[in-house]
C-alpha cells in the first residue's frame, strides 16, 4: 500500500508549490512519487513539468470515453503527475469534478498499475463541500498535511479543515499528519503558528520560510529543487520531504469555535503589527542616522 | 522501493480492467471505462468488432435524443425492489423511485401456483432528498431511513439505492453505512448506481453486484455440489425459470435464481454453488468474475440457453463442473425427442410460406446478451438475420460476436437504447418480414410489414411467452410463426393510426442523422 497524503489550506497560501517542492525532495530520495492536482486550474504540477501544463484527467475522459492511457504525465525525475482538471470559472460543478477524477482513477487501478510509494493529492481551498472532502475519506488519504501562513483568514481555513477532518474522522476519514507553516518572515509567526496548534491538539511538521528563491524558480517553470538544489530553501523541502515519509502521527484535532478563534486572533495580531511597527521605526531610526 | 524512473508499466490496461475486480472499493468502475462500451452505432458488425478490436469505439452526442432510463431506474430498483425480505431505500429525490411503483402490480400477475410466493410485497422507502438536504448534506436523513426500515420491517438486508443528487454533493454513503450497521440486525448494502455516472445502464447492474460481492455474499460453510446459481434477466419470463429448473432438476441440480424474488440467504451462499451460469453474458459478467476471484466458483458466460444447439451446450457446460457428464447426454437425447419434431414443424411452415423460396428475414432488437444468442436459434429456425439491433455492445462480447459473423457472414448492426426513431427508420429501410422490439424501445408502430414485440417481463407468466430452453425454443418459434402469419394487427394498426414520424424522416437513408458529428 503506497502512502497517500492530502495537502490543503487557504487559496494561494503555498500548497502547490510546498507539494511540488515535497514530490520533488521525496523522488530525489529515491522513492517513486504521484502527485495529484484537485483543482479546476490545473496548475499543482506545472513546475514539475518545467512550465508546461498537461491535459487533465475529466478533459482525456470528455473528449474521447474509455481512454485511460493518457492521464498520467512523466515529470521531474519521473514523478508521475495528475491533474484532475474539472470546469470553466464560473460553471458547473468542480466538487463533483473532484469525485468523479478520483473515482476515475481509483476504480479503474490506475494508481494501481503505477504503485508509487507516495500519493500526494494537491486540494484547492479549504472543504467546502463533499467534493474537495473526497481525498480524506475513507480509503484514499490517510493523512492530511495543511499549508498556512500567520495570517488570520489562513488560519481561519486550516481550523475549518480541522471540522471536516472530524466529520470524516468518525467514519474512518483520514486525520492529521501535521501543519505546514508557509512563507514565515519571522519567529513571532511561528509563535503563532505553534500556539494555534497547541491549543487544538495538532503540531508543527515544519516551517518554510518566504524566499525570494522560490519565485526565482517559478518563473523558471521549475521547483526549487529542481532550481536552486544547493540553496538553503532546497535544504528546508528536503527536510520536510524526510518529516513526511517517515511520520505516522495521526492527530485528531479539536478546532476552536469560530469567535474563540477571533478572540485568540486578536492578541497574536496585534502583537505581530506592534513587531511590524517596530521593524519599521526601527529602519526609520537606523535611516535618520540617529 | 521502485524509483519513478524506469518503472514499467504493467500489461496491456483493457485486459487489467476487465478482468480483475476491486472489491475493496466502494463500487465498480462504469462500463465506458471497464469495457469501452457504447450504445450508438449504425453499420456491419465486422467494423464494429474492429472498432472494439483497435479501441476506437466512443459514444458521440446526439442533438436528438429520446428518453431512456438511468442507472438507477432502468430496471435496477425493480430489480432490487423484488428482493423478499429485504428493504430498499432510494437515497434521492422522490422522482427516482417513481418507476417502481407499478411493479408490484405486475408481479402480482404471476399465480401463486406457477410459484410466486403468497407473502409478496415490494418494501421501499426514499429519502425524499429536498433542497435544504443537497445544501446542508443529508447523512442524517439516510441514517434516520435505515433505522425506520429496521423498526418497520425486520429485513435481513436493508438496498440503499443512491442517486445523481447524493453522486453530486458527494454524500459518504459507506460512512454514514459504518456507523449505522452496528445498530441494526440487517445487514446494510449500499449500491452506486448515481443517474449521472454512466451513459451506458449496464454499468447499474455491475454496481449493484459489486455491493452483492462486497456486503452479503458470505464465505462458504460448505460446499453444495448440487447448486447453479443463474442471475436471471429480467426480461426473461416467468415460463423460463420454470424451463431452467425443470432441465437442471432433471440432472438432479438445484438452481440458485438471483436476484429477482430471491430471498437474503440467495445472495448468501452465491458462495457455496458448483458454477454460475448465464442466462445474459452482459448482465452477469460481474457476478461471475467476482464470484470466481473471491471464491472460487467456477462459471462460463456463453453461451445462453435459446435455441436447441445453445440449450444443448449450456447444459453441457453446467454439467462439466457439476460431475453430470452422463446425466447430460441422455437428457439432451430425451428432450431433443420430445421437442425437436414441435421445432421441425414450425420450420418447415416457415419453409412453405417462404416467398421466392427465399428465408423469412427477421430483424431482432435484442439486449448484446441476447444478440449473441439468438441469432444462432433464429438460424435454426431457418430465419435470415441480415441486421440486428443491440441496446448496448463493449468488449465484454467481442469474441462472442466474432465467432457469430464468422458462422453466419456479416450483418447490420444499430446499437442504440430507447431510440425508437432510430428503430423505425433502419426497420423501415430494410422491410424485414419480422420485427422484434422492446416494449420500451418504441413498442409497435404501423408499418405494413409486421412489429412484434417480444421482450416480455418476469411478470409474464404466459407459456407462449417463454424463450428459454427447448420448451421456450418451441413457444418462442411458434410465436414468430403466428406473427408472421397473422397481420390483422398490423393491418388494423396502420389504418387506424397516423405514422409516428414524417416521411422524410422515414426515406432518410441515415438512421444516425441527429448524431454530432462534430464531438
Ligand atoms: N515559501 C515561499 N516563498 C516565496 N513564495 C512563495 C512561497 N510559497 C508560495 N509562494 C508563492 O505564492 C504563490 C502562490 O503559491 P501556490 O500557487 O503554491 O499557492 P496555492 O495554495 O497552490 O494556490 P491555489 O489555492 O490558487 O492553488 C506563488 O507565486 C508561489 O511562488
Ligand atoms: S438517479 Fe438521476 S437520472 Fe436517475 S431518476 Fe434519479 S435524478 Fe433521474
Ligand atoms: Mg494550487
């Protein structure tokens, strides 16, 4: 049985690129890694197909039925990469996307033929609905990673995923492996990080700082390994990568209500602004030569 | 541990699909993607079997199209529903149970002398999905029905039927079944038939045996060497079983009918029998293949018992796995005698209405199980099949219908369900002197030559409507025959109603003129 893991949190916090950086780190290891975007956009596996997007799973299936040959793509130091794909903005259903591309590649023994070690599913936003709950259900991902930063509405969305993860956790849903802390500037988001962790019952896997590295590698269409591999930001994916393979926590976690979640909020951001403030009257000081 | 690169991917992907089944997921892959299956076609069953061959067979849009069943209501709840001391629940919007209301009525037709059970009545409960329940999720309200079938009835089984609306929201139906199955003594079954998952409605009855497979079919205690489980169509009539248990009684075999009537304990020890045989290849292919990879039952999927030369070899081939060898031969020989001169007098009748000494030519409309096999027995009958239509044809049959145009030389072949436009344009083209067609797929309508419907239901209890086995070879033959003879009711059909279509439809020589060619 291969591992499988699902990545969520907030929209445009990180997850694509951490899960990128992550399959990448985990192939280079040596191990055999899939990775699979569930999101309409299509993008979770660009940067390991040095820019170049891939037809999707429901496109293949849509333009010509009982075609399965087609859905998994090569791509850095063949990982095999998946998108699910799924509508236009603005039409249809992208939940019922979700099941159908998972569906699709469960029952058909896809994953199967492949039998990679890993399976890392990529979920755009937080679990809306049935459909982006599909990777944590029973039977697909049995641990799920989460992506924040210190900023409110991201934390906000992880502790919404933590109620799904309890919803599902009753009917044997997967549960927590651990939280990512993305793009962190200084030890007070940490801090903070660590503190909202604490405080429902679930942990730290690692933290990533925000490196300018990272966009360099983007634009370049490819993943900091793949870019940088001596920078230090390769190091800290490498390090997550070795964290995640061997980690068999399963946290249950105890989300806070949604106003006890603005009040424990308000103290950790006014101190991160009063940081904030600091740093900058400092830079004004060291500036007026004072 | 295997690195990414140079990892080798398995043998070819359609033999996998086909012939392994997961029974740890929660359902079957659809039939478009086990079996390439389609269910629109128009031309020789030679291109159609290359098309299957070389993987080139899709499903184009039609920008016309008529109204069939789904998954779900195409005969899987009437099915489901006849189960005797099961409850089903349709986890849906009221709507989709509506086509079992009237079946109870029909079963209600056969006499409890031919053996329908006197304590018969068809227990279903829905959900009855609302908008609050697509918006809020509706785990509460199935679990609240399961609990209600319990109290209620007692089942030993308790079908849950889901539907497009749970398939959508992505209701945890096995969820919601975990939690609830350790408060109720029936055992819980939850089947994916979901409106929208598959174009092709054999892909219900796939899902339905998947969830046989997986939930009720019990390990083997013992062995019975004395039991053939037939998964019975529908289609086929009550007369049938009746046929299929007197040849196999008088071999001294015991048939296990699945799963229309059947009670719980049926389903149970599918395990235990000697070998599971067709009545429908495409119907029971599942069922056959999981009950051979789990348990070891052995089975074949051709050919079916229509026809003597089918019937001869049907029985043979139970006979092989249940030790009856000698038995078999002298049965053949004793029912060839008794039936064989009935079958030759209706043959030679036909021989003497032929017009120009040419054969009757009969144009049948036919499930792909039933393509295959009576096209042989119309062969014996000295009928000529210069086109058929199928409902449905995927690889499942390739081989079957390869050795029918190698026997019999090509033929026309329209695949469609319910399109009865396009039925009553090829019937109109080709001017058979016989039409068979499904009460559903259109039914009859005036033409000059004759429409004869024959696809009776379980409910049909009528020994001029039986089809299977020597009996039903003779009934059946005799039925064509009056058909053939008898045209008042086409005659009095074709005055008295105007034509269902416009003439340009019927002169159009392109029965799939509405399909989009451009997809
Ligand atoms: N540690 C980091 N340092 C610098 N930039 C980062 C870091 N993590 C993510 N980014 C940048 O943030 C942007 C959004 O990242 P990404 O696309 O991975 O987010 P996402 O969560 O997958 O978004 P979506 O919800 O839209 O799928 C990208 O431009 C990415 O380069
Ligand atoms: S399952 Fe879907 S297609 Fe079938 S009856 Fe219900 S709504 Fe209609
Ligand atoms: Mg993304």
């Amino acid at each position: 049985m291969p591992k499988q893991i699902a990545i969520y949190g907030k929209g445009g916090i990180g997850k694509s690129t951490t899960t990128s950086n992550l399959s990448a780190a985990l192939s280079d290891l040596g191990y055999s890694v899939m990775q699979i975007g569930c999101d309409p956009k299509n993008d979770s596996t660009t940067t390991l197909r040095k820019g170049k997007s891939i037809p999707t799973v429901l496109d293949t299936v849509r333009q010509r039925s009982g075609d399965l040959d087609n859905l998994v793509h090569e791509g850095y130091n063949g990982i095999y990469c998946v998108e699910a794909g799924g509508p236009e903005p603005g039409v249809g259903c992208a939940g019922r996307g979700i099941i159908a591309a998972i569906e699709l590649l469960d029952n058909n023994g896809i994953i199967d033929e492949y039998s990679p070690d890993i399976i890392i599913y990529d979920v755009l936003g937080d679990v809306v609905c049935g459909g982006f709950a599909m990777p944590i259900r029973k039977g697909i991902a049995d641990q799920v990673y989460t992506v924040t930063s210190s900023d409110y509405m991201a934390i906000y969305a992880v502790n919404n995923l933590f109620k799904g993860i309890l919803k599902y956790s009753n009917n044997g849903g997967a549960l927590l492996g651990g939280v990512i802390g993305n793009s962190i500037k200084s030890s007070l988001q940490e801090d903070m990080i660590k503190d909202f962790t604490e405080r429902t019952n679930s942990d730290v896997i690692q933290f990533v700082p925000r490196s300018p590295t990272v966009t360099r590698c983007e634009l370049d269409g490819v993943t900091t390994i793949e870019g940088a591999p001596d920078s230090r930001q390769a190091e800290v994916y490498r390090e997550l990568a070795r964290k995640v393979i061997n980690n068999k926590d399963k946290y249950l976690p105890t989300p806070f209500d949604n106003d006890d979640l603005a009040d424990w909020a308000s103290g950790w951001i006014n101190q991160l602004l009063l940081n904030r403030k600091v740093e900058i009257d400092n830079i004004q000081e060291e500036a007026s030569g004072i | 541990m295997v690195h990414g690169n140079g990892h080798h991917r398995g043998s070819c992907r359609k033999n996998k699909i086909k012939r392994i089944l997961d029974l740890d997921k929660d359902t079957c892959p659809n039939r478009e993607q086990r079996a390439n299956g389609t269910n629109v076609y128009y031309g020789k069953a030679s291109q159609l079997l290359q098309d299957a061959k070389e993987g080139n067979i899709n499903i184009p849009d039609r920008k016309f199209q008529q109204s069939g069943g789904c998954v779900l209501n195409f005969y899987l709840s009437n099915r489901v529903t006849t189960i005797r001391d099961a409850v089903t629940i349709f986890n849906a919007p009221v709507g989709c149970s509506a086509g079992s209301l009237g079946y109870r009525e029909l079963y209600r037709g056969v006499p409890e002398a031919l053996g329908r059970t006197n304590e018969y009545n068809n227990a279903w409960l829905t959900t009855n999905l609302q908008q609050e329940d697509v918006i809020y999720g509706a785990s509460e309200k199935l679990r609240d029905a399961i609990l209600k079938a319990e109290e209620r009835y007692h089942p030993q089984a308790i079908f849950i039927l889901t539907s497009c609306t749970t398939g959508i929201i992505g209701e945890d139906i096995e969820g919601t079944v975990d939690e609830v199955q350790a408060e109720v003594n029936a055992k819980i079954v939850p089947i994916h038939c979901e409106g929208i998952r598959s174009r092709l409605v054999q892909t219900g009855y796939d899902a339905f045996w998947h969830a046989i497979l997986k939930y009720l079919v019990k390990e083997p205690e013992k062995k019975q060497d004395d039991l053939v489980n037939v998964a019975s169509m529908l289609s086929y009539t009550w007369q049938d079983r009746l046929e299929i248990k007197r040849l196999l009684g008088k071999l001294g075999l015991r048939v296990n009918f699945i799963p229309e009537f059947a009670t719980v304990s049926d389903f149970e020890q599918l395990s235990e029998a000697a070998v599971t045989a067709p009545i429908c290849p495409t119907y029971t292919d599942y069922l056959s293949r999981g009950l051979e990879q789990k348990y070891g039952v052995p089975y074949f999927l051709y050919p079916s018992p229509v026809g003597f030369s089918s019937t001869d070899e049907w029985l043979r081939n139970i006979a092989k796995y249940t030790g009856k060898e000698d038995e078999v031969e002298k049965l053949i020989e004793e029912e060839h005698k008794i039936w064989e001169p009935k079958l030759n007098a209706i043959k030679q009748e036909f021989v003497s209405l032929r017009k120009n000494g040419e054969k009757p030519t009969v144009l049948g409309s036919l499930g792909q199980g039933r393509l295959v096999s009576q096209m042989p027995y119309f062969d014996e009958l000295g009928l000529a099949t210069p086109a058929a239509m199928a409902q449905d044809f995927d690889d499942l049959l390739i081989d079957e219908l390869e050795e029918i145009v190698e026997k019999s030389g090509d033929f026309q072949l329209m695949v469609n369900t319910f399109q009865a436009a396009e039925q009553a344009n090829v019937t109109t083209n080709l001017d058979p002197d016989l039409t068979l067609t499904c009460p559903f797929q259109g039914g009859t309508w005036e033409r000059d030559n004759n429409v004869t419907r024959i696809h009776s239901l379980r409910g049909d209890p009528e020994p001029t409507s039986a089809q299977a086995g020597y009996a039903g070879a003779v009934a059946f033959g005799n039925f064509l025959l009056h058909a053939f003879k008898n045209r008042s009711y086409h005659k009095t059909l074709s005055e008295k109603t105007e034509k269902s279509y416009k003439d340009w439809w019927y002169e159009q020589d392109n029965p799939l003129y509405y399909l989009n060619e451009s997809k």
